[in-house]
C-alpha cells in the first residue's frame, strides 16, 4: 500500500487488470484549435488583402460627405459662431465688472484666436479666391 495514494493492483482473474482509469483527452480539442487557427489566419489576410483596397475609397467617400454638409450649413454654422462669440467677450467682460478681477491672459489670448477665426470663416466667401489663386489652385468664381 502506497502512503501517497491509491496504489493498481496488478490483474487478476477477478480483475480487469489496474484499478486506476487512464487519463483520456478529448479528440475534438486539436480540431477546434486548428479551426480557430485557420479562422485567424483568414481574418489576417482578408485584413492584409482586402482593407487596402477597400479603405481609402470608404474613408474618401465618408470624409466627402461630411464635407458636402459642412459646406452647406456653413452659413448657419457662421453666424451661430459669431453670435457665441459675441455672447462670451460679452460674459466675460461682465463677469470682470461685477467680480472686479482681471481677465487673465490665456483667456484673453483665447479669445482673441476665437473672434480671429471666427472672422476669417464669415469673410471666406470673399478672400476664397484670393487664397486659392495664392496657393495655385484658383477657382473660378461662382456667377451670382
């Protein structure tokens, strides 16, 4: 007898043989990790062959419609911005008056690239031909 643990026993006519059950291993866990191996395989070359391909166009196409858009609330979007513009220097020189603190800096550098921008996109439609006849891809300007 063993003192680690059950001991076989050798086989016998009333025994099959040892008392231990040898360890079986399922059969089906090589196929499935060739199965998964394959699928990441292919997933790895469709994404080598095909995303090349097929990127760029869905990226070009995407960005271009958001632009389209961009392009036509451009209007709105203009004077939405100026008026945001306008109500913040507004809030901010009244929170100064009331508070009696000074307008700091970074807030003034902020706000100044805000309005700066914020000019440059309202007067666009009349420096666009300028700026692209500078850059050299001049444009013909729209009939009105």
């Amino acid at each position: 007898m063993s003192v680690i643990g059950p001991s076989c026993s050798p086989p016998s006519e009333t025994s099959a043989g040892c008392g231990c059950t040898a360890k079986t291993e399922p059969g089906g866990g090589k196929a499935a990790g060739m199965a998964v191996a394959t699928a990441v395989a292919a997933a790895a070359c469709a994404a080598c062959c095909v995303l090349p391909f097929t990127l760029p166009p869905v990226v070009l196409a995407s960005a271009g419609s958001v632009i389209a858009v961009l392009d036509h609330a451009h209007g709105l979007m203009t004077m939405l911005s100026i008026a945001v513009v306008l109500c913040a220097w507004g809030w901010i020189g009244w929170r100064s008056r009331t508070t009696g603190t000074k307008i700091r800096s970074s807030v003034l550098a902020a706000m100044c690239a805000a309005t700066v921008m914020t000019a440059t996109a309202a007067l666009w439609p009349v420096m666009e031909y300028a700026a692209f006849h500078a850059l050299g891809v001049a444009k013909k300007p729209r009939a009105r």
